[in-house]
C-alpha cells in the first residue's frame, strides 16, 4: 500500500508538472481571450470543460493555472527551505543565546498565520502573486528552522563530527561538509510537504482577492469567480476544486512515500 500510494503521488505530481510545463507553450484557447458569445457554453468538442461567465475557456484557465500554482510553490517553498535550513543550522552550530533567539523568533512566527501575514503585506504593498509567495515562504521559515535545528543537534552528537571537531574543523566547514548532506532526505520530505500546503495557502489567498490578481488564472481566483454560478453552472467550481483536491493529495501521497524510502528512522528492522 505505501509503494502503490507513493507511484500515484508521483503520476499526479508528475501530471500537474507536465501540465504546468505545457501551459507555458500551448493552452486550447488563450487563457485570457473574452468572447461573451460563448458565455457559459457547455462543454463540447471544442472547449472541453465549457467556459466561464466571461465566455474564457475553462480548460486554458486550468493549466494556467497550475503553472501560477507551481510558481509559487516553488517560490514560497524555496524561501522557507533557505531561509529556515539556515536559521536552524546556525541555532545547531553555535547553540547557547544564539539558539535561543532563533526558537524564539521561530515561536513568534508561529502566532502570525500565514493569511494574517499576507493581509498585512497586502495592506502595505497591495495584493498580488508576489505578497502571497512571500507571506507563505516566511510562514514556512520557522517551520524548516525548528525541524532542522533539533535534526542537526542529533547530528553534532555523533561520532564522525566530533572527531572532524578534534581535526581542528570549524563549525562552519562542519555544519557544510558533514551535517547538511545528512539532512537532506529530511528536507526534501518536508519540502514536498509544504509544497501542497504552499498550494492550499495560494488557493485560498486568491480565493480572498490576497493572492493571483486577474486577469491572471489560479485555481482559487477562478473558485472565487465561480462561487455565485453553482446552480447555472457548476461545473466551474468542480473543475479547479477537483485540481487542487489532485494537487495536495498528489504531493502528501509523495511526500508520506519518500518520507518512507528516505528516512532511516521509517526502514523496516
């Protein structure tokens, strides 16, 4: 059952990659063409999933929007990985006063959820695709910084680093050389973890107006629009939520799978 459910993760995550990838080339229609002719047609041969109350073709608006969903995974998942991999190193390394500021730095970034950070960047620079990478990247940092810090901690107790200590090698040399390359199956599982956390957090900042601004496709911008259609036309709600629904379920399948072949703790005794 693991192995079946990490082979699904992986051909979902790899489907909205390859979708994304294409989106970037070719769409069915262009994703922002009006034509208020075809206003809530139907799905047929020509537009698939039909098109929306502004006459844009649903299926175009769909893979644009898996690219903008991409984007700010990777974005927002690479600030936080940066950001609280090094935090957590330098708390591991150094210890004392300087561990204790950065855990509590970390407890503190804690009380400020993520959609509270982007309403405050929204507030002082305006809503758009960049605030919401940016208050999700930083709402992940101390998450990365804690996970790393305690791992690391274990890592400096061990045989190979203290006689790398005696060897006369600085913290630094020791943290690059022998402690990071041991965390790295723990961050690339976290990673693929926040990364369909990062997704749930831009659908629904979008969702909100905080996020995607149009006439830029993302899945919760086109959830927001449907919202008042479901009865004429539901089929544009039921199309960005079933993608999203693949999308986070792909990457937690994924990531549970790796988590399985890459961490020593979960390999059978």
């Amino acid at each position: 059952m693991k192995r079946t459910g990490f082979w699904i993760g992986a051909v979902l995550t790899g489907a909205l990659l390859a979708v994304a990838l294409l989106s970037l080339a070719w769409t069915p229609w262009p994703p922002e063409a009006i034509d208020m002719s075809r206003r809530l047609a139907p799905a047929s041969a020509a537009h698939w999933l039909g098109c929306d109350q502004l006459g844009r073709d649903v299926l175009s608006r769909l893979m644009a929007g898996a690219r903008s969903a991409w984007l700010v995974g990777l974005v927002a998942v690479g600030l936080g990985l940066v950001g609280g991999t090094m935090l957590g190193l330098l708390a591991a390394a150094r210890r004392g006063w300087t561990e204790a500021v950065i855990l509590r730095a970390a407890d503190l970034g804690y009380a400020f959820p993520a959609l509270l950070l982007a309403i405050l960047l929204a507030a002082a620079l305006g809503p758009g695709m960049t605030i919401a990478m940016v208050a999700i990247g930083l709402h992940a940092v101390p998450s990365f910084a804690r996970l790393v810090n305690g791992s690391a901690k274990s890592w400096w107790a061990r045989d190979f680093v203290l006689a790398a200590r005696v060897a006369g090698q600085g913290p630094l040399s020791i943290t690059v050389r022998h402690v990071l390359p041991q965390l790295m199956p723990l961050l690339i599982v976290q990673g693929t973890t926040h990364f369909a956390l990062a997704i749930l957090a831009e659908a629904g900042l979008s969702y909100l107006g905080l996020g995607t601004q149009p006439p830029q496709a993302s899945w919760g911008r086109l959830l927001a629009e449907a919202q008042t259609l479901m009865f004429e036309a539901p089929q544009l709600a039921i199309a960005p939520g079933v993608a999203i629904t693949l999308a986070v379920l792909g990457l937690n399948l994924l990531g549970d799978g790796l988590r399985d072949r890459l961490d020593p703790k979960e390999q059978p005794r």
